[in-house]
C-alpha cells in the first residue's frame, strides 16, 4: 500500500505564544488514490483527532477547502497527492489571513467586504410578468465571474490586501463586477460609493497574484480593470454602463 | 440566551429562501448554518431546474398540468398530488423570481431562460445555467438573504432542539468558531438541514448532508417520511461518487457498456438515456452484474465525445472540470466511467405543504422534508424546485404562526435544561474516551452496510443481515468515545455526535425497506420485483423508539391521476 | 473593523485617471523630448539659443507639461506607494505589516501573537 506523508501546519488558539510556527508529521496509507481532503480525514479520524479544517462538497464546487499546500493555494478536495511532488506534503492555512484554528482561516473581513460591494442585483424599472430579457451575448459576459466560489485564494494571496487590511480584494470587486456588468442591473451609481476608493479598485496595481492563485482559473483582475474604466465612464461620460 | 422570533437551520437554497419570505413578512429571522451559506450543498446540483415556462422550440404547449403528470408518474404515483400540483403552479412564477433577483440562467436567442430536456420529462422544461444551476441559484439567494438583512450564525452547529410543554422553542448549538454551546430561542424553527447521503458510502452528497437534521425531529417524536426510497443517481464518478450531472445525457451524451452499445434501449426504448433516474440506475447495475460493465468490471461509460468540444465547453464545462481534476480524464477525449451512486433522500420530516409538522412550532422544508413530492422516485431538476417551493412556504408559513402567537412566554428553563443535557451526552461520550468503541470504525461500517445491503437492487436477506448490522451499530455507538471534548473548530465532536443521528436515519431507511414487500419506484426488491397499489400506495412513517423505529402507514393523495403502469 | 469596511469612501477616480493621463503624457512627452533634443541639430547649447528656443510656445508646453506630469506622476506615485505599505492607517499596525510582509515567508506571518496576521 502506498504512504503519503503529510507536514500539517497547526495553531491552537488556546496554546501558549510560541516562536516560530508547530508543524506535525503523519503518514496515511491509501489504495489508489488520495486527495489532500481525504489525507485531512483520515489524520483526524485515526492520527489526531484535534486536527480542524475545513470541509463540504468535496468536489471543487464550494469553496470551504481552500489552503496552502506545497506552497500553492489550492482546494484540498481537488489535489490528489500523486500529483504532488516532493517527499512530504506540506499542507498549511491560507497565509496572511487570521485564524481560527489549525488550517481554519478567519474569514470575517472576507466575508464583510463581499457584504460592502451591495452584492446584489439592483432593479428600478418595473419588474416584468416573465423573465428578464437578456441576449446570449450578455449572458456571457457574466460566464467569468459566476463562477466564483468565494474560497479566498485571490484574497490571500493579494499583496495589496496584506498591506492594506480594509482594501476590499479581489474577490469582492470581482463580486461588484458580476453585478456591474450584468445587463439586468440597473444600480446606476448606487453601488459605486462602496468601491470607487482608493480602498476599492484604485488600490488594485495588478499585480495578477489573484488570477495565478485562482482554483477556478478566473480572472479579477482584469474584472477590477474593466470596473476602473466602467467608473470613469459613468462618471464623466453619464453612461449607465 | 440568543433570541430571534424565527430560527431557520441550515443555509443551502429552502433554508435561505424560507429565511427570505419571513423577513419579508416582517419577522426577526436568523439562519444558523455549520458553513458559510454559500458552501451548502445546494450548490452541488447541476442540471437544472423544472418549471413549465414554454421557452424551449419543442415545448410550446407544455403546461403546469403536463409538469405535474410527469411528476406523479416518476414518483410511481407514491407522490401526493395536491402538493405536486401546488408545486408545479408555483413554479413558474418562483423562477421568474429567482431570475428576477439575478440568478444567471442561461438563454436562448431570444434573451428568454433556456430550456434543456432531462429524465422522465415529456418536454425540455428543466431551465439551467450551464451545469452549475445549483450553485449560481444558491450564489442568487444568499445575495437576496444578504440584501434583506436576515442575521446568520455562521459556521454553529446545531445539536438538538429545545421543547418545551410540547411546543418547538428553539434550538442548541455549538459556536465552531469561539467554541461552547448556546442555546437560540425561538417562537419557531425551520429545519432545512439537507439530505442524509452521507449514510451511504457510495454517495454524490457534501460531507455535510449527514441528515442529521431529519435525526433531531425524529428524537423529538416528529415521524420521518418514506425513508426507504433513497435515489441512485446513475451516473457519479468511479472513484469518487462525484455526481456527473442528467444534464450531460439532456444534451445528448450516451451510455455504452464493454459492447459498446446503448444499452438503454433494452430498457426504455423510448425515453433512452433520459428514462427516470430509478430505471436508468437499474439498467446500468443489470449491465453490471451481468458482466458487461467495461472490462468486466464494475462500471459503464458515460460518452460525450459526439457532442463535440465546442458544446461540452459551452454546456458542459463544469462537468468536464470534474472528469478531468478528479478521474483524469477529459471527456472531448475519452469517455466518462460512471456508476450509480446515492444521491439523493426522498424521504425526510413529514410535512404537509406548509411545513408543518405534527410538533407545533417546528416546520421543515427542502431536501430533510419529504412533503412528498418526489413519492419513490424524483425526477431530475425536481430537487433545486422543491427547495424554493416549499422553503418559501415553510417561510410564510412560520412567519405567519410566529405572528398569531398571543403570548410569547419564555423558555429559558426548558433551553437551559435542553443545553444541560448536550453537555450531559458529550461528558458520557467523552466518558468512553480510553476504552469506549472508534467512532469512525462505527461511521465506517454502517455507510459499507448501507450501500451493499439497501443499494440499488434490494432482497429480504441481505435486507435483513443489513438490519441486524445496524441494529448492532446503534448499540456500539451508544458506547462510542470522544477524545477531544472543548476547543474551537472541534470535528471530533460534531462528528461524533452527528453519528447518533446519522445511525438512527439509517435504520429507520433499513426497517422501512425492509418492511416494504413491493417494488416501487427506487425502492427495488428482486423478491418482490411488482409494484402492489393494493397493499402498498401508501407512505411509510417511523416513529423514533429507543429500541429502534416504530413504523405506521399513511395514504397517499391522489385525486388528478390514477395510478397506470410506468413504462418509458 | 466590520464598521470600518462596510463605511463608504469617495474619491480616487481622478487621482487614478491623472496617473493614468500623467503617463501617457510622459510615454509620449519624452520621447519626443529625447528625439528632438537628440536626433536634430539645435545648434550649440548657449543661452541665447535655448532662451530662443523656450520662446518658442511648442519647447515650452512640451517642457511644461512634461515637467507638470513628472511632478504629479512620481508624488502620487510615491504616494500610493506609502498607502501600499500601510501609512493610511495606525503606524505601529502598519510597520508590522509593512516591513513584515517581504521579510517573512508568506506563511509565517500568519497568526501574529494576537491572533491576526
């Protein structure tokens, strides 16, 4: 039976301050194939069952899983070790984000940012008895950032966001432009107080470490270039979009 | 002691939607949910979702009518019909809501919501986005659920409700995040806690959907529904169950055995690849264990490659990701390896169209409620529906008793009591610590049970050693031992306790199954292959008993069809 | 820190329009500065000839303009720069943050002895 050995980066809120970060080793056994998430459990299920991390879908879809491992930001459920390279696997929390416990990140601000962009869609003329017209060609300009599953690696990884803790990040402007760009929304400039500031979009210096750590390959920084230029034009120029 | 007059749990799409509809009418309403609402397993679903909207070139004269007959046929008339009726009605207005809240459809030319073809449906009626209807549905109301300012508890865990002098007053958890057991207050609660396809080994579900909601109003006396009928979703991956959605088969995929053949056509001539999901599951384990499975072996392939790259891109992107990330390979390429998994609970807490269930004050909707709509048998793109439908009710519904309440006394000795006693079970479990039973040997065993005695195709005898087995685990658990007691974050707990519950889910499918003498719907058994309308159209209801589930019958209502044989 | 985020700011579009302006301005600017001053014969450098030449209004906007766009490009620019590393907000929040996060491997840094990064 194959092995993988595991580096788990660990933090117990209630130990003493230490110096330097604790990293435990385990070695889980498998058949044929192994996911980083999968490893996870099994460690907390017979190896230590005080390891936290997070978990749900299992299947890439819900975002919950998303760390550090081997130096990349990734979704545990989605890394299957045999693709990993290397003699351990070194697993460890989102960096430059608060924790909880363990691999558990303190997604507040995350989630309190996404909360600021007004992250809904805005209607003022009269709703319609059946849906909403919307051309395909529309409708694909929202394909991209649809897709978000709100894990937190563009965040993470974000530069601007480590030196600037209430810069909103890349996820919640791509948020803002899911909604901007949407040719339903009729927010106008209602929603654009909560990110045309040098804490919105103006503090994004594309840097592009949000598109490289994306598991769902999206792109917001070209999203939070496209809401700079949408800005100007609705500001300068009156366009409603 | 948190207080809020409306307490909904669980956060996936009828537990927001509920959430909604009693914000609306005026009602203080918190979610509590054991993930950030947008990590539900709401997200998962894929293919669509039905409504008789008509925007489909062949589907000019469907009506709500027609969606309601495909209803009751799928669910081998096992459904009640008033509640198919009421569901079918409002689906259409629900989804010109949901679009007009912004959930990202896709469209046809036109600019109106595209329609695809799926299982056991007479007209492409099932709306999508892509396949990931789910997850941009449930991206859509937990936006409106932030737009309306219904107050969430993220990331609690929801142990066991609060009753006091028979009314539902609220419920405890446990706060994952700063650690402990509070207790909420409640004139009412919602439980929209999910399905239980985590008591399967074999299962499409989230980790989460452990049905552990179901579990809590069953030990508070409330009958759960027709648990017997558990969805076998034909086609999840080899390796990992990951569900490859109906949708890919809508568009025209195939299914072929080590032949190469279509085998469907055996079964359902005409309806092929798109029969119901119970006849499809069938066909695909008869192809199995008559050896035609691919190299002899236990799976059969999903085939995409006709369709081409540009359209498996264009519908089928999300499918592709998931062949590709988690079996390896890509589907323009090479053919999917498939095999039926659990996917999906028909049966859950009994409740009538509102909610309501027989415990005053505690409603459910959703997936963990069976109202039943999907009788023995859902149709695909039913489930994301049903979510809406009856979560909006449910929502209306509670709100509407919380505002008829005319006093409002205080429970405060029955929560404390209530959080007394959690904290009494975790010290036993923690009791067990050094000597007690492995938790996870226990969790183990009973999914390995679960899926090779109560799977696809079901016999009295391995139904019955399948039974004592779990009879077996539900004493063992009773001894399990928990070694990590406090802290933050702490799996150990909250996976332990929810196996309680999950074990006496479990049983209360198995005794229903095997109590069953017929063949119906997903409810197959070899011994009894024929569905008996005489004996058995109607529900099944488990009663919670220490020593193992009481079982009573129900009727069935009927009214609009009557009851034909089912042959596609 | 919820509060902080969920407040509303105003102001930046210019300031990011100009930068953007200032630049082009000075993409085109000096290169035509280079060229002219470089690829053409402008007689000897004396006063007299480069007196006569800044009366000329062409050498005086482009020298102007060019010497308005450098101001503002590097200010804001060195602006924006110290924002980056934190100076917006309370100095010894900021300084960790700023000097931490190019000494520290990324992970390291997080959680600090408080709890946060």
């Amino acid at each position: 039976m194959p092995e993988a050995r595991f580096r788990v980066k660990r933090y117990d809120p209630e130990a003493p301050v230490m110096i330097g970060a604790r990293y435990d080793e385990f070695t889980v056994p498998y058949e044929s194939s192994l996911t980083v998430l999968e490893g996870l459990f099994y460690i907390q299920e017979h190896l230590d069952g005080s390891l936290a991390f997070r978990y749900c879908c299992r299947a890439a879809v819900c975002g919950s899983c998303a760390m550090y491992i081997n130096g990349t930001y990734r979704l545990a459920c989605q890394t299957n070790v045999r693709h990993l390279h290397g003699d351990a696997i070194t697993v460890e929390p989102m960096p430059h984000i608060p924790l909880v416990k363990d691999l558990v990140s303190d997604m507040t601000d995350f989630f309190a940012k996404y909360e600021a962009i007004k992250p809904y869609l805005m209607r003022n003329s009269k709703t319609p008895d059946a849906e909403i017209p919307q051309s395909e060609a529309d409708r694909k300009k929202l394909d991209m950032p649809i897709d978000c599953i709100m894990c937190g690696c563009c965040y993470s990884s974000c530069p601007s966001v480590w030196g600037e803790g209430s810069y909103l990040g890349p996820a919640a402007l791509l948020k803002a432009y899911r909604f901007e760009v949407d040719s339903r929304d009729e927010a106008g400039k209602t929603r654009l107080p909560s990110f045309d500031n040098e804490r919105g979009i103006y503090r994004c210096h594309t840097i592009t470490n949000c598109v490289e750590a994306c598991p769902k390959e999206l792109n917001p920084t070209e999203a939070i270039q496209w809401l700079k230029g949408a800005t100007v034009r609705r500001r300068l120029l009156g366009r409603a979009k | 002691m948190i207080y809020h007059e409306l307490i909904v749990v669980g956060g996936g799409l009828a537990g927001l939607r509920a959430a909604v509809e009693a914000k609306k009418a005026g009602v203080d309403v918190a979610i509590i949910s054991q993930v950030w609402p947008g990590r539900s397993h709401s997200g998962a679903a894929q293919g669509g979702v039905n409504a008789a909207l008509a925007n489909h070139p062949e589907s000019a004269d469907d009506t709500w009518e027609k969606h309601a007959f495909d209803t009751v046929k799928g669910s081998d008339y096992l459904a009640d019909q008033d509640a198919v009726a009421q569901m079918t009605k409002d689906a259409i207005p629900i989804i010109y809501e949901m679009e007009h809240w912004g959930c990202p459809f896709s469209r046809f030319e036109d600019g109106r919501i595209a329609q695809r073809p799926f299982g056991g449906a007479g007209y492409p009626r099932t709306c999508y986005g892509a396949d990931k209807t789910g997850h941009y549905m449930l991206h859509t109301m937990v936006e409106k659920a932030y737009e309306a300012g219904v107050a969430m508890y993220v990331e609690w865990f929801v142990g066991r409700l609060i009753v006091d002098e028979g009314v539902c007053r609220g419920v405890v958890a446990y706060d994952m995040i700063s650690g402990g057991w509070t207790a909420f207050g409640a004139e009412a609660v919602i439980m929209a806690t999910g399905g239980a396809g985590r008591t399967y080994g074999n299962s499409t579900n989230a980790i989460i959907s452990t049905g552990f909601g179901m579990a809590m109003a069953y030990h508070t006396g409330v009958p759960l529904k027709d648990l017997e009928f558990v969805q076998f979703h034909p086609t999840g991956l080899l390796t990992t169950n990951i569900l490859m959605t109906e949708g890919a088969r809508g568009e025209g995929g195939y299914l072929l055995n080590d032949l190469g053949e279509r085998f469907m056509e055996r079964y359902a001539p005409k309806a092929m690849e798109l029969a119901p999901r119970d006849i499809t599951s069938r066909s695909i384990q008869t192809e199995i264990t008559e050896g035609r499975g691919i190299g002899g072996k236990g799976y059969v392939h999903l085939d995409l490659r006709h369709l081409g790259a540009q359209k498996i891109q264009e519908k089928l992107p999300g499918i592709r990701d998931l062949a590709i990330h988690f079996e390896g390979v890509d589907p323009i390429e090479e053919p999917i390896p498939i095999v039926p998994s659990q996917h999906y609970s028909m049966g859950g807490i009994d409740t009538d169209m509102d909610g309501a269930t027989v415990l005053p004050g505690f409603f459910a909707a959703g997936e963990c409620a069976c109202v039943s709509v999907h009788g023995a048998n859902r149709l695909g793109g039913n489930s994301l529906l049903e979510t809406v439908v009856f979560g909006r009710r449910a929502g209306a519904a509670a709100a509407a008793y919380v505002k008829a309440l005319e006093e409002k006394f205080d429970s405060s000795t029955a929560a404390r009591r209530a959080i007394a006693e959690v904290e009494e079970r975790i010290d036993r479990l923690a009791d067990n610590a050094v000597d007690g039973e492995d938790p996870y040997a226990i969790r183990l065993e009973m999914t390995t049970t679960m899926k090779e005695h109560f799977g696809v195709f079901r016999d009295a005898a391995t139904m019955r050693v399948g039974l004592d087995t779990m009879y077996e685990l539900k004493e063992r658990v009773a001894r399990a031992g928990l070694r990590c007691t406090v802290g933050v974050f702490n799996l150990d707990m909250i996976r332990t306790v929810e196996l309680e519950g999950m074990i006496d889910v479990a049983l209360g499918i198995a005794a229903g199954a095997l109590n069953r003498t017929e063949s119906r719907g997903s409810h197959s058994r070899t011994d009894h292959p024929d569905r008996d309308d005489t004996n058995w159209l109607k529900h099944t209801l488990a009663f919670y008993q220490p020593e193992g589930p009481r079982l009573e019958m129900k009727p069935v209502a009927l009214g609009m069809f009557e009851p034909q044989e089912r042959t596609y | 820190m919820r509060q902080e985020l969920i407040q509303e700011h105003q102001g930046g579009m210019w300031l990011w329009l100009l930068q953007r302006v200032t630049a082009v301005v000075l993409v085109v600017g000096l290169a035509v500065h280079l060229i002219v001053l470089h690829a053409f014969n402008l007689g000897e450098l004396t006063f007299d000839n480069v007196a006569a030449r800044v009366a000329s209004w062409f050498f005086a906007a482009v020298d102007l303009s060019l010497l308005g766009a450098g101001l503002f490009h590097a200010l804001n620019g060195t602006r924006m720069v110290l924002l980056d590393y934190g100076f917006s907000g309370e100095v010894a929040r900021c300084w960790g943050r700023s000097s931490g996060w190019w000494v520290w491997r990324p992970s390291d840094t997080a959680p600090g002895p408080s709890g946060r990064g």
